[in-house]
C-alpha cells in the first residue's frame, strides 16, 4: 500500500500538467443539467444513462461517463445543497493537493468504482449504477483528514468539527454494505467498501505514521525514565513544600521565598548541584568530590 501510495505522489509531482483544473465545476454543471433531463422524463432517463455493462458491451460507451453525472436526489432544495457542498470540498482538495493529485483521487474512484461494476456484472449477473455517491463521500473523508477541526453545519444548524462527521461517515459505509448484504446486494456492499480503498489509498502513510506516532508517545509515556523522572519531580515538589522554598544559596542562604527578586543559579563548574544567588554564583569556593 505504500508502494502504491508513493507512485501516486511521484506521477502527481511529474506530471504538473495532468488533469483537469476546477474539475468539481464541471462535475456540478453536469450534474445540473442531468437534474432537469431526468425531471423532464420523469426519471425515464436514467435507464439510458447509468452504468450498465451489458449496454456497454453492445455499444452504449456514453454509459462509462453519463453515469457520473446522475445526481442523488431529485428533490431541488436538497440537490442545491448536494452540490455546494460537493463544490466546496473538491476546491479545497484541489487547492490543497493541486490539480494533478487531486484529478487522480476522483478519478481513481471513478475507475475502481466501474472494475467494480465489471466484476459485478460477471460475477452475479448485474451491474447497474446510477451516480458516484460513496466516490464523493470518500471525498469528504480526504477533507476531514486534512482538515480534521474544520467546523462544518450538521443539519444546516448544529457547529461540529470534521472528524467526527468524517467517523459518521465510515459508520455509515460499514451500515450501507451489512444493510446491501442482507439485502442480498453484492454489488451495493462493493461500493462503498472501494470508495474506502481509495481513500486508504492515498492516506495510507499519513495513517501508518500516525499511528506509530500515537505508539511511540504512549511507550515514552509509559517508559521507565519518564515514570521516574515524573517521581522524582514530585519528591522534588514535596521537599520545597516542607522546606518552605525552592533555591537557597549556599554561601549565604538567602532563598527565593525570602527574595523573590533575586536571581539563582547552578554552578556547573562545582561537583553536584549547588546553587548560588547572582552575587556569589561568580565568587565562591567551587565544590570538588
């Protein structure tokens, strides 16, 4: 997977001129005008223009693209909202990663989600697709990803921060597949499971690395020096509570309590550690073994 990962970002950074610029504008204008095609056919026309790869092999090779383009919802509101919210997260994939990569990630769903649909189709017989929906919600979890505290609108009303929409989301993938299985849909318990793929995919490093991280900071945390070093702060802590200061001289004993504004030192010339107010730690008699 890293491998994978790796040849990613270097055909990403060798080839600056790939891919289309303001992809998502043109994924939402597509996505407009098929709106009104199927309100004017009352939905009819979505036999002809999702994937379907039997149609395909007979000809119909118009399939492999119109079906991107076939919206979720026929409802206007919630298409309006569907769609700037699409608009919103490819621009800001696209401003983060650039046009190479960020083309890549899209696209790449776009094709694992038609392998998916072949397979489909020689495996259990059918293959019929209608939009990209889990390619777009695997988009939202790349943006979650970057931008995990990003503050997003639950319900168009309730503040929350990505991260948490973006586990909703993996939730959601996980109830989408179990509920298509049971439904006996192999196809719909593909779907979203590939969209998933993609995104590990291209996260895979940032993921592992994460993860080490998190591990390495619980073994410090747990480390035997840390466990000393947090019980030997707090002997220390104890002992100017019942000392009643923290630095006292030792050539005249005056201490930070009894002279908050006076400066204390350690002399690291001296053998141990023996501290010293600003007027001696330069004139004394250095401490030997």
């Amino acid at each position: 997977m890293r491998k994978l990962n790796s040849a990613m970002e270097r055909f990403a950074l060798q080839h600056p001129g790939f891919g289309i610029p303001n992809l998502m504008r043109y994924l939402v204008i597509g996505s407009a005008v098929m709106f009104f095609l199927l309100r004017m056919t009352g939905g009819q026309a979505l036999y002809f223009l999702g994937f379907e790869w039997s149609y395909i092999l007979r000809g119909q090779i118009w399939r492999l693209v119109s079906f991107i383009f076939v919206p979720q919802t026929l409802e206007p509101f919630s298409l309006i909202l569907s769609l700037y919210f699409t608009y919103f997260i490819g621009t800001m994939l696209e401003r983060e990663w650039g046009t190479p990569k960020f083309n890549l990630y899209y696209l790449s769903g776009v094709l694992l989600t038609i392998l998916t649909g072949i397979i489909s189709h020689y495996a259990f017989g059918y293959s019929f697709i209608a939009g990209t929906y889990y390619v777009g919600m695997s988009m939202f979890l790349a943006f979650a990803a970057l931008y995990p505290d990003a503050q997003l609108m639950l319900l168009y009303i309730i503040p929350v921060k990505a991260k948490w929409l973006a586990l909703a989301d993996v939730l959601l993938f996980a109830v989408d597949a179990i509920h298509s299985l049971l439904q006996g849909s192999f196809l719909g318990a593909l779907l979203p499971v590939v969209a998933l793929l993609n995104f590990l995919v291209f996260f895979w490093c940032e993921i592992v690395d994460q993860i080490d991280r998190r591990r390495g900071y619980a073994r410090h945390r747990n480390s035997h020096q840390t466990i000393q070093f947090k019980s030997a702060v707090r002997q220390q802590r104890k002992k100017e509570a019942q000392q009643g200061y923290r630095h006292k001289c030792c050539v005249c004993g005056r201490t930070d309590t009894e002279y908050p504004d006076l400066e204390f030192r350690y002399c690291s010339r001296c053998a141990g550690y023996h501290c010293f107010c600003i007027d001696h730690i330069f004139n004394h008699e250095h401490f030997k073994e």
